[in-house]
C-alpha cells in the first residue's frame, strides 16, 4: 500500500486539487483562480515523468494563466468589480479557429521535432484546445465548457493509455461536471442580467 501511494503520490495529490478546482469553477468562484496556480505547477512534474511533454508544457502555461485569469476576474472590468458572465461575441469565432488550427500544428511540430511523444497529435489537441479554454474561462465565456469537455474526453483516453489512473478517473469526471457547469452558469447568467435589468430600472426613477 505503501509502495502505491508512493509511486502514484503527485497523482493523487493534483487529482484531489483537480477536484476541488472543477468545484470552485463550477461555482464561478474566483478562488478557482489560486488552486489553478498550485495544481498545474505540481502537473509540470507529473506529465514530465510519464512523457507527456506537450501537456508538461500546457502546464507552465496553466500556471502563469491562472495569474492573468485572477486578474481579470478581480480587477478586469473597470468599475464592475465582478466580471459578468456572457456569451462569446461571433466576431471572435473565426480569429479563435484560426488561432486554434495554428497552435495545434505548432504544438504538433514541437513535439514529434524535439520530443520522444508517442502520442503527438492528441497530446499537441489538448494543448491548442486548452489554450482557448483557458482563455474563455479568464473572460467567463458560456463556450469555455464545450472547449473543456472535448479537451476532458481525449484527456481521459490519453491518461488510461499512459498509466495515470488517478488523473484519467479525474478528467473523466470533469466530462460530467462539465455539463453540469454549463447549465449552473447560464443560471448564474440569468440570473446577473436580471438584476442588472433590475438596477437599470432602478436607477431610471
């Protein structure tokens, strides 16, 4: 027993961390924000060793996002305070495509030219794709969920094949509490503008 929890210790620690992150997020909490900055900087380690170098590499990234997205959720709406949530404007559809064609196939080269990864195109998806997530989370887009449940699902696969089964288990609970998180936020969302129009009203008389 001593030897499991050994071998898979960092494992069970960031999947504990995942877990109460996915909570935080699903709750719109911006606290999300801090265990965003702890967990994915334990992740550098963890993907290093199984070879997961793209993901290693999304992690860094996590971390130093995590500060940006606390930022913004904190300070980033002028005299709001409270960044609201809301849908993401059809301008930035086609410029989010483009960006996220051009990071797969630049996560992609970087991969199979300076890494031994023996799963470079999925790994190097997951990478493109939660680039946009994360950027949709930082501005509290609905649509970040539906980039996270297709980054969830070919993460859960990739994380089975390479010997992770903590982690695996993890995102593959993040598939449901996706779903989930997307119908608790367009509830928050409902529920915001009411009070604005609420507000508005109010402050017409």
């Amino acid at each position: 027993m001593y030897d499991y929890i050994a071998l898979h210790g960092l494992d069970i620690l960031t999947t504990i961390l995942g877990l109460i992150y996915i909570w935080l997020e699903y709750r719109a909490s911006i606290f999300l924000w801090i265990v965003g900055i702890v967990m994915p900087a334990l992740d550098i380690w963890l993907y290093w060793q199984h070879g997961l170098y793209g993901d290693a590499g999304m992690a860094t990234y996590y971390t130093l996002a995590a500060v940006y997205g606390y930022i913004v959720w904190k300070w980033g709406h002028g005299e709001k305070r409270t960044l609201p949530i809301s849908h993401m404007p059809l301008r930035l559809y086609l410029p989010v495509t483009v960006f996220f064609f051009a990071a797969w196939g630049a996560t992609y080269y970087i991969l199979i030219t300076w890494t031994n990864s023996t799963v470079p195109v999925l790994d190097a998806f997951t990478n493109a794709l939660s680039f946009v997530g994360l950027w949709a989370l930082a501005r509290k887009y609905m649509e970040q969920w539906f980039f996270w449940i297709a980054v969830d699902v070919v993460c859960t696969f990739l994380y089975v094949t390479k010997g992770i089964p903590f982690k695996a288990g993890l995102y593959g609970l993040y598939v449901v509490i996706a779903v989930a998180g997307w119908f608790k936020w367009r509830q928050l969302m409902h529920r915001q503008n009411h009070q604005d129009q609420q507000s508005s009203s109010t402050s017409e008389t």
